[in-house]
C-alpha cells in the first residue's frame, strides 16, 4: 500500500514475486499478468499514471480468508480532471515476504467535486 501511494516501482516490484499471477477488474476493463514487472506497468502507467497525485490515504483494512490475505484502501487522487476517490480491495498470497498470487478489484476514480 505504502509503495502505491507513494508510486514507487522499485518497492512494488520488491513485493511482487517476479512470477506472480495477477488478475484485477476495474470499471471498463479485467487486467492480467503474469510477471512483476508487467503489474507493476499496470498499476502506475494506467490505473495510476503521472498526472495523477495520490495526495492521502484515507483509510486502510486489513484481514485474512482462511489463509489468502485481504486489505482494502481509500485514496484521494487529484489530477487534471480534478479530485478523486478510489478504493480498491486486494486479495493476495505470500511466499515469505512477496506476493504469489493478486487479485484486485477497483472503484474508480470517482469525482468529489463537480465538473
């Protein structure tokens, strides 16, 4: 979460295990991958690309489903369309200390102001 928010791909990568099996749904579109680097493009070059400034977490939930993990995450995202919310759930498998297996699922980028 920590490495997202501050939309650093050396970190996500360090999370990742090099051949992790992504899957994740957003509004418009299902995403796969199979390898870190592939994930790590995902998530900062479309869900979260340069224009877009994380400027908070507004909250966090973390708990386990047997013996998946699961953290949930609101942000406040501002780029040039304006200000944001998006929440995102995550459900991942470890290896030590990198993720095998991710899933996500996504909100959006919702407008807390009007256009």
């Amino acid at each position: 979460m920590r490495a997202l928010a501050a939309k650093d791909r050396t970190a996500l990568a360090a999370v990742l295990s090099p051949d992790v099996d992504f899957r994740a749904m957003t509004p418009h579109r299902f995403w796969e991958a199979d390898h870190a680097q592939e994930v790590v493009d995902v998530l900062l070059g479309h869900w979260f690309e340069d224009a877009d400034e994380i400027t908070a977490v507004l909250g966090t939930s973390e708990d386990d489903v047997v013996d998946r993990h699961r953290i949930s995450y609101r942000m406040t995202v501002r780029n040039p369309r304006g200000d944001h919310v998006v929440e995102q759930t995550a459900y991942y498998d470890l290896d030590g200390d990198r993720m095998t297996l991710l899933r996500v699922i996504c909100s959006g980028f919702i407008p807390t102001t009007s256009p």
